[in-house]
C-alpha cells in the first residue's frame, strides 16, 4: 500500500516487516495447535494493533458446537472487546488458511486493514480461491497476501487429515 | 424445492407455507423494531424449526460495539445453543434485509435450509446483488427468496434513515 492510498484510508500506523509478518502467522499457528490438541481442524488467528495482538481464536465448531466458531470471528470478536469498538480499522489479521465467506465477510464488516494467510482453502477460500470476495465493491476493502508459511500452515492440515483417516 | 431435491438433501420436514413465511418475517419484523428502539438500523432475524422459532436476532453493532453482532449471526449462534449442535439442517431463516457477505457465509457453514429476506441491499446484500454466494460451488448451497413483506421491511429502514437525518 503506497502513501497516498494509506492517506485516503487514514492509515498512520506503519505495515508490518516481513519479519513481524512471520513471528505474527507463527502466533496464529500456535493457536491452530490448540486446536489440533482438541481434536479440531487445525485453524488458528490472530489480530494485531501496533505490533502488539489484541484478539486471538482457533476453530472451535466442533466442540462449542457453533457454526460460528471460526478462528477469525472468535479473534475478531476478542479484539471488538480488547478494543471497545466494532472498527478495527488499524488492524491486521494473520490466519493459517484462507478465510471463507463468513470470515472474509467478518473482515470487511470491521474494516480490518490488511489480512495475512498461510494455505490456500480450494474449497472454501473466499479471498482467491472460490471468489474474490476482496475485489467487490463493498464499503471496505482489506489488502490480503496468502502463501505466508505457506507449507507449515498446510502441513499441520495435512498431518489432522491423515489421523483422522487412520482412525 | 421438488422431493428429489429434498430425498437428495436428507430433507424430511416440509417447507413453510406462505401464510408461515409471512408471520415468521413478521418475528423478524419484531425484532427490527427492537433494533430500532435501541438507535441501531433496524434488521432482525429468526431461525425455524419445524414451526417453532429456536433463535431470534436484531443488529447490534453500536451498542455490542462488535463487528459480528448482525441479526443473522445473532440469531444463528442463538439457534446453535438451542439446539446444541452447529448443523441447523432443517432450519429456515427470515431476515428483514438481504444477508451481507458474513451473514450469507454463515448460513452457508450452518447449513441453513431456506432463507428469506425482506428488502434488498444493493451496497452489500450478497445473495443477488453485490455478488450471489448462494450460486458458488461451497460445500451447501441454501435456497433465497426475497421480495417477503419487502415494503413494511424497507419502510423501517427508510423511516430510520430519514430520523437521523433530521437529527
């Protein structure tokens, strides 16, 4: 995002480096583990604010019995009560696979700023892969990059997916 | 929906008559006002199961201060405890204006029977005006119809609008 567009959207706050990128999908990754651990699919997210994070969620469908209970609605609502407001306009979510239309829909209802994934979601995956939900002309539009620790972020799904099948 | 739609869906329970669409949008008309009441714009929603309302929902972005709180997600996370599972296969979905991309995603991930909506959304409704996800190939697809109690739905949020306006 150059500095006139970060102008226009009244962005003050500097873009995370590639290093942060990463330390930020890592913590994303450590919340698929909790995850994975309950016998989930192995989602995890994280919201950020001024390098620090302010919302964390993992997939919990299964066990809260909630279709709601996607990594990034449950970061996105802890980061609406950390923050006290619905617009997490200075915000950037990380999460280990693409979001699907509820949450690409989540992210651009709170008008997060940039979104950050790891693995593709061929099946689901609403930023690139089904549609390009990002591209439409809706009130707010986040910038998104995928393939961020792409191959971890795809391993820890592939490795849930072989378990299950053993069972 | 003819029966080898339904036979293929695993569909047992019939679908809602007119006279039942209409007096299920009028809950959702209900909880509109209540939104209304509260200064938030006034759109409800109500999830259905074999006639009998199991979540109610109105729009509380502003005084939530949450990005999520829509009706829709409202009223599904309330039917997905009421009913204890995240599956609202045979459920049906009133809602006085057509679903935004969260909420569309939502009903697709709780595989939500049939949806019905009030007036359309021509800057963020996702169902048949800024795009059509119920069309993409996800893994459900739920069936929409819009165009019930359209203009008693619209009128409140022209009533709405028009209040602020004067303010």
């Amino acid at each position: 995002m150059d500095w006139r567009e970060r102008k226009a959207r009244g962005i003050t706050r500097p873009d995370p480096t590639p290093e942060e990128r990463e330390r930020f999908m890592r913590e994303a990754l450590t919340e698929a583990q909790l995850a994975m651990h309950d016998g989930e699919v192995p989602i995890g997210a994280v919201v950020v604010r001024d390098g620090e994070v302010v919302g964390r969620g993992h997939n919990r469908r299964e066990t809260g019995k909630n279709a709601l209970y996607h990594a990034e609605v449950l970061a996105i609502d802890e980061a609406c009560k950390t923050l006290g407001g619905w617009r997490l306009w200075e915000c950037d979510l990380y999460v280990t696979l693409e979001p699907c239309p509820m949450c690409a829909g989540a992210l651009i209802n709170a008008r997060v700023r940039h979104v950050y994934y790891g693995a593709k979601d061929e099946k689901a995956g609403s930023v690139e892969s089904v549609t390009k939900l990002f591209d439409l002309p809706y009130n707010h539009r986040p910038t998104a990059e995928g393939g961020i620790l792409e191959e971890e972020c795809g391993a820890l799904l592939t490795e849930f997916f072989e378990t299950l099948r053993k069972k």
